[in-house]
C-alpha cells in the first residue's frame, strides 16, 4: 500500500468512526482480517460519550451485516430497526420503527450487532464517500451497549467495565445521563502546519509497521 492510499485509508477511518475527540489509526490486521484500531483518545464514561453525540437510539439489527471493501479497507454495512429514540439533536431521519443503516469499520474494535440483539447505541451521521444516508457508532465498542430483559445496559466497551456500576446500568439510568449531559458539537480547530507535519510522520511510522 503506497503512502497516498495509506493515508486516504487513515483519513477513511477518521471519517467512519466520527473522530472529533476520538481519533483512530490502523494497526497490524489478525488472521481473520480485521484491522485493529489504536486510537489516541478515548472516552472516560458514558457522561463524556454523552455530551459528545448527538443522537441516541435502541433497536436491533434486522439482518447480518453485509461487507463492503473500499480502498482496499473492509466496512460493515448494518440495517438497524429503531425502537425507541433517547436523543435527536440532527433532525434527519431517525424515529420509532424507522430503519437505517449503519456502517462500521471491519474491526475487533468495533463488534459487529449480532441479529435481534437489543442494542443502546451512540450514533451520529456518517459523512464521506463509502456511503451515504449512514451513521456511525461514536466511539466504536465504547458506543454500544446491550440490553438484557431486564432493561439494563451492558457495555462492550472493556474500557467502561473498570467502573463496575457502569457494566449494568438501566435504560433510565442512561436516560438521566442525557437529560445531565447535554450534546455539545465540538468546534474543529484549524491544523496548524508542524501538525500536519506530525500527522504525516506518524503516517510513515504506521506504514513501515503494517508492511
């Protein structure tokens, strides 16, 4: 893989896992031929997560996820039946018993929604060039959560689970959390030219290790 594909490839993964304060890079593939993703910031609890994502749903995947190369990266194309909607601060087209689709990055670190799995996710919407009309999981695991017959949520995120009470908290639990924690968009700063200049020296950095 040359260095303008690697860094298109890099900069697909910034866009699908929706990187304002999450940002991700590729790391060496497993057998099976997923990417391992390392990513630079991570959410500290689910208060964080919160105030960084504007829409928060419950539903199930309807069907397996369907994969998709691009650029010689693999995604994962989910369609999602939503029952209940916790937050909306886009306005487009999520609502009760709407479907959409979700796209995620083909990767250990961004489980794939096991079929008529209730799922809480953090989504926001996808932009870039793989699809369109899509969301994506903020945050990837650190984004989802299941829920049991119980109507308490569980973390895939193994980061979430060294806070013991966060492994099982209840719907309405989660519900308060929102009502707490309000969305706030992120202002994007400008890049300054010494860290375009760093960004391009990790490039190369990653490059050499996937080789």
């Amino acid at each position: 893989m040359n260095r303008v594909l690697y860094g298109l490839a890099v900069a697909v993964f910034i866009f699908v896992t929706g990187c304002s304060q999450h940002t991700s890079t590729l790391g060496k593939a497993p057998e099976d031929g997923r990417a391992s993703l390392f990513t630079s910031d991570q959410f500290n609890g689910i208060e964080n997560l919160a105030k960084a994502t504007p829409t928060v749903i419950m539903g199930s995947a309807v069907g397996e996820g369907e994969i998709i190369d691009y650029q010689d990266i693999k995604f994962v194309k989910t369609q999602f039946m939503i029952t209940e909607v916790l937050r909306d601060e886009m306005s487009r087209d999520v609502d009760n018993n709407r479907e959409i689709t979700l796209l995620q990055t083909y990767s250990e670190d961004d489980p794939e929604l096991p079929k008529g799995q209730e799922m809480l996710l953090f989504v926001e919407p996808y932009v870039g060039p793989i699809l369109e009309n899509a969301y994506v999981i903020k945050g990837l695991s650190q984004g989802q959560y299941t829920v049991d017959s119980e109507n308490k949520v569980h973390s895939k995120s193994t980061i979430f689970h060294e806070d013991d009470h966060r492994s099982a908290m209840s719907v309405n639990a989660v519900k308060e959390v929102l009502i707490n924690n309000k969305y706030t968009p992120e202002v994007k700063k400008k890049r300054s030219e010494s860290q375009i200049e760093e960004e391009s020296r990790k490039e190369v950095e990653l490059h050499e290790i996937n080789k």
